[in-house]
C-alpha cells in the first residue's frame, strides 16, 4: 500500500488525505496525516450514530469518549500550529541571520578587494621606481 502512493507522487491535499482514511494500516510519515485519519475516525462516529437514544449504537459513554477524542484532536491541532508557526519563526530568524553574516561577508569582500587594489597600486608604484632605479645604476655603471 505505501508503493501504492509513492506511485502517485501528484495527489491533491484531499485525495492524499483519503487515503490515509480509507488505508487505516498505511504507514504515516508525518502528524498532519495522522491528525487527519484520527479526524475522520471521531467525525464519521459522531455521523454515524446521531443523538443517542435508548437504542443508539452510541451510548452516552461512547458520545463522551467522542467528545474527548476531538477535544484531543482540536488540542493536537492547536499544538501541531504552534510548532509549526514555531519553525516558522526559526526559519525566518535562520534567515535573518544567514543574511546578516552575507552582508558582513559581502562588506569584508569589498575591503578585501579594495586593499588589494591599493596593495597593486602601491607595488607598481614600486616596481616603477625600481625599474628607474635599476635604469640609473646601469647608467652609472656603464660609466
């Protein structure tokens, strides 16, 4: 069953959710699917048995147990978007910071290069001199 999806890598957000349903056994490689076939468990009970009644199939205690488990679920949900605006945040304040330090690598860069312009031009500068230099002791010895 799990090729079975892998094999279908372009399902839509409510056909993935489906299947996770309708393959209780299928392996669930993230919270979100798990949240939404535990979802659809405590809906299609609350659905399937209507208020309770003497000859309900969902007694006042299974009603209950119903209300808790989406109660946890709401809970999880909740719990599930903290974490993820939690990551969110990481993620943005990661980026900020990755950011930060490209400018400041970007700011050393330019000094780098800028001294290593005046580094070149000072070496010509020098080099010219001693080429002139080098000139007049060949004069001189010449002489």
């Amino acid at each position: 069953m799990g090729e079975d999806r892998m094999n279908k890598p372009h399902l839509t957000k409510e056909a993935e959710r489906k299947y996770f349903v309708d393959n209780p056994d299928a392996p669930i490689d993230n919270l979100e699917k798990e949240w939404y076939r535990d979802y659809d468990y405590v809906v299609k009970t609350f659905a399937s048995s209507g208020i309770p009644t003497k000859k309900s199939k969902l007694t006042k205690q299974g009603w209950y147990d119903a209300w808790l488990e989406m109660v946890s679920l709401c809970a999880r949900a909740l719990e599930y978007n903290a974490e993820a605006n939690r990551r969110a945040k990481n993620l943005e304040d990661e980026l900020q910071t990755t950011n930060k330090k490209i400018i400041e690598t970007a700011d050393e860069y330019k000094k780098m290069v800028k001294s290593f312009d005046e580094l070149g031009e000072k070496y010509t500068k020098d080099m010219d001199a001693l080429m002139k230099l080098l000139l007049l002791l060949g004069r001189k010895i010449d002489e």
